[in-house]
C-alpha cells in the first residue's frame, strides 16, 4: 500500500487509492530499526468528486511503540474552488537521523468546502 512505488491513477476507485472522509492513521513497524531521511505520500485531487489534498500530515517515530515522537510534518495549501485535478507526492524531512523501528502517520483531511455541491451519494461507505 505504502510502500509499493506504484502511482495511483485519476480514477480514485481503482484500488490504487485508499481515501476516508476522517482521521487515518498508518502504523508503520520495522523488524529492525532504520534511517529515514524522508517520507512522502501520493495525493490525488478531484474538486468535481469533492477528493481534496489532506488539511495535514504528521509523522511520529520511535522505538518503542509506546513513546513516539514527531519526526516530520507536511501542510498542503488549502483548496481553492478552480484547483485543477492533480497528483501530487508531499514528502516530508524528517528530524533526525537516528534509526528508528516504528513510525505513525496521521492524515487529517480537509473540511467540506462551502462551494462543494450537495453530494446525491456519499463517496465513502
């Protein structure tokens, strides 16, 4: 999912995407500790399907599970009405060099915009 250096396409049902209209939270674990020096998630962007950039993404590490700390942190722009459809990776740098075997990424999506139009079916459930 994360980690397999394949694009998702602009069809978001394709099954390249996992999208949800809240918080996602991934939990990342290592067999042994590793050094990162970045770490980027693949967006997609569809204002006519209301599938917008995340409002925030923050990135924990540690090595106990337990104890994490924030290591990155990635702020898209806010959406705009006329935003064109895109695909975009946010890559975050990390803070610090030390090996490190758990990681959590947090996804905060945006808000419904006020110029979405009323949605006949939900995209999600």
């Amino acid at each position: 999912m994360m980690i397999d250096k394949e694009l998702g396409s602009f069809k978001p049902f394709d099954g390249k995407w996992v999208g949800v209209p809240f918080e996602m939270v991934i939990h990342i674990t290592f067999n042994n500790a590793v050094s990162l020096k970045t770490i980027g998630m693949g967006c997609l962007r569809l204002n006519g399907q209301q599938i917008l950039f995340p409002e925030g993404i923050e990135i924990s590490g540690g090595n106990d599970k337990r104890k994490l700390t924030l290591v990155g942190r990635i702020k898209p722009a806010k959406p705009l009405k006329d935003d064109p459809d895109k695909r975009s990776l946010f890559e975050a740098k990390l803070t610090t060099a030390q090996p490190l075997k758990y990681f959590q990424i947090k996804v905060k999506p945006v808000k419904p915009q006020p110029w979405f139009p009323p949605q006949k079916q939900p995209l999600y459930g």
